[in-house]
C-alpha cells in the first residue's frame, strides 16, 4: 500500500490545493450544492477574516503518491474557551477519500498540533467556527443542504467513530411547510403576546442597514451566549458577516421586536440560494451571481437562521410571537417551504418553537469529541 504523507498548508498554492479538494468526494453527487471559491478563500484567509484574530489555525493536506487525498484543519479558538471555561481545540475543514488509514492520518496532525497548543480535548467539525459551518451530517443524505448548511459523504461518520470520537451534541434541521405551520392555538398565542407586551416587530430598515445592524448584534451578544457551544460574534466578525449578508437579504424577513420601543428580539430568515447555486458546479463567482439574478425568483424556500430573545424576556411568549411573524411573512413573500437550522438538542425554547411551527425533523447532524 502506498504510504500517505500529511503535510501543513504553506503557500497560496496549498490553499488552491485545500480548497479544490472539496470537489472530489462530491463527484457525481447530485445533493452536494458546492460553495462559491471567493467565499472558502475568505473563510481561510488568516490574514482577512477578523475570526482570526482571536484564534489560531493550522490547515493540513494528506497526499499519495503526490495526489490530494484529504485535508483538515486545526484551530484553538480563544473566545470559545474564555466564553465556556474549557481548554479545548476544534477540528474542521475535514475532506476525506473513503479511506480510514487517511482519515486517522489527518486527525492524528490534528490531534498532535492541538496538544502541543496544551488543550485538553478536540471537538468538530467545526470549518472554524460555530458560526460558520458546524457540525457532520449523519441523517438526511439524499437531499441537498439549506443556506449555509454543510453536507458530507455518509462515510465520514464511520472513519470519525472509528479513530476515537464520540457523541458531544446532536443539531436538528427541522422541515416546515405553509400547509402546516399555522393554527388558532398559534395565532392566539401571538395574538395575545402582542398585546400583553405591547410588542410590534418590524422588517430590517436597509436604509438603516448599519444600525439595525447594531441592535442585532447587540441582542444576539447577549441572548446567545449561554447555549452549549455558542460564542458571540465579536463586532469586527458581525460586520464582517453582514457585509456579505446585504447582498442576499431580503429585508422582508429579518424581524426586529420591539416592546415598549426597545428592542427585546430579532429572527433572521434566508432565501436558500442553495436551490440556484447546486447548479453553480465549479463555484465561479461570476456564473454564481448571475445564476442568482436570473433565478431567485424561483427559489420557494428558506432557512430560518437565527431567531431568540434577549434572556430577561425569554418567558414571556415573544419567542413565539416570532415564529408565528416569521412564518406568516414567509408565506407572504411566496416561500411555501422552510428549514429551521441548526438546532441544538438541548436548546428548549428553540425546539419547542419549531415544534410549535409544526417543524419535523429532516436532517441531524453531530458534534464530536475526544480527550487528547
């Protein structure tokens, strides 16, 4: 058997190589939707991407026979650990033939880099962070993947488990149609939340961008920090983010609540691109784009992103109020099909929400762990 060789990522050549690794495990799959090339440069580049600067990365190729066989990356993410009181390092970015003699070999340069950074265990995928792509898919394999959501071969469960990694946290994707989402036991719960709190939610003000821009980042900084795993988007990374989210928002269905003029809550829901760009093969900027424009009209679904409350309103019912906007605006705006994602297991408010939008579970993904 040919001996694989992994080896860090060192030039701009490397990286070309990293990403457009992404493309072989994927041949022929009609589900895999591939990222555009001009967003995995920015995900990765160290230099740019404001993530960076409280977290350090390494990224590795694994190669035979001087051919591309699989990748991975290494990072240690000093605001999750100052956030949740761990020592931990996560791995991400993994790509792998169906191979287990590769897959060990990756996370072995993983492991051994993150020990000799001194944490205690490593965690992943997470392609660098929670907020960005997170998770392995291991349930919902035949249909492709919302917005910003990842798909894997099934394979990959196996060569993880089989080094050594076990079960950290399950997220839930949860399906949800216009046929089933509303109900008068709904209706009268927002009905009466509304006026209760004397609560009005509006659309995103574009001409207002940045500072409703502002508003979210400071609720969801504070009501998002306590969720296993979640680490507030310092305010260089959420702009950084909503840059790139202008150009694809449509205003209509991010929702800022406002009770007694102050803002308590927000929900922001995405057309899924992913239904015009699995037909972007090679992830070209230009062909992405115009693909967008010429077919967004035909997009029929959404993803529901992020959706919650400041944490001193959480029993009051104005979460509920927001799924109940949220989906009567979906439907208005002519998207008849919805995906509430990711989700974690333990989060109750959120899966009683979606649950209460009649939202059924359509893919699973984990979080995996080892100690080191």
């Amino acid at each position: 058997m040919n001996a694989t060789t992994v080896r860090p990522v060192v030039s701009k050549s490397d990286e070309k190589k990293f990403i457009k690794f992404q493309w072989a495990p994927y041949a022929g799959n009609p589900h895999w939707v591939p990222p555009m090339l001009m967003d995995r440069r920015k995900l990765i580049d160290r230099k740019g991407n404001p993530f960076y600067k409280h977290a350090v990365m390494e990224l590795y190729l694994a190669e035979r026979e001087g051919k591309v066989v699989g990748r991975i990356g290494a990072i240690v993410n000093d605001n999750h650990n100052r956030e949740h009181g761990e020592n931990i390092g996560f791995f991400g970015f993994f790509e792998c033939i169906d191979d287990q003699s590769v897959a060990n070999a990756l996370f072995d340069a993983a492991k051994k880099w993150l020990k000799a950074k001194g944490v205690t265990a490593m965690r992943g995928p997470a392609s660098p962070s929670v907020n960005d792509e997170y998770g392995l898919l291991i349930d919902g394999f035949d249909r492709p993947p919302s917005v910003l959501m990842t798909y894997n071969p099934p394979y990959y469960q196996t060569l993880v488990e089989k080094y050594g990694f076990t079960k950290a946290q399950d997220l839930f994707a949860y399906y949800i149609h216009k046929d089933k989402v509303f109900n008068e036991k709904f209706k009268r719960i927002s009905d009466t939340v509304l006026r209760r709190e004397t609560l009005k939610i509006r659309q995103l003000d574009m001409k207002k961008f940045d500072e409703d821009v502002r508003l979210v980042r400071e609720m969801y900084s504070r009501g998002w920090s306590k969720n296993w795993g979640e680490v507030p988007m310092t305010e260089d990374e959420f702009n950084y983010v909503a840059k790139d989210l202008k150009m694809i928002v449509d205003p209509r269905l991010v929702i800022i609540a406002e009770s007694r003029g102050k803002p308590v809550g927000f929900g922001m829901t995405l057309p899924d691109l992913n239904q015009v760009l699995i037909h972007n093969r090679h992830g070209w900027l230009i062909p992405g784009i115009l693909r967008v424009l010429l077919f967004k009209k035909k997009i029929d679904r959404v993803r529901i992103v992020m959706l919650g409350v400041l944490p001193e309103y959480a029993n009051t019912g104005i979460g509920a109020a927001l799924f109940y906007e949220t989906g009567r605006r979906c439907v208005e705006s002519g998207y008849p099909h919805g995906e509430a994602s990711w989700v974690n297991e333990g989060n109750v408010m959120m899966n009683r929400g979606a649950q209460l939008m009649q939202g059924t579970i359509d893919k699973r993904y984990r979080i995996y762990q080892m100690p080191l």
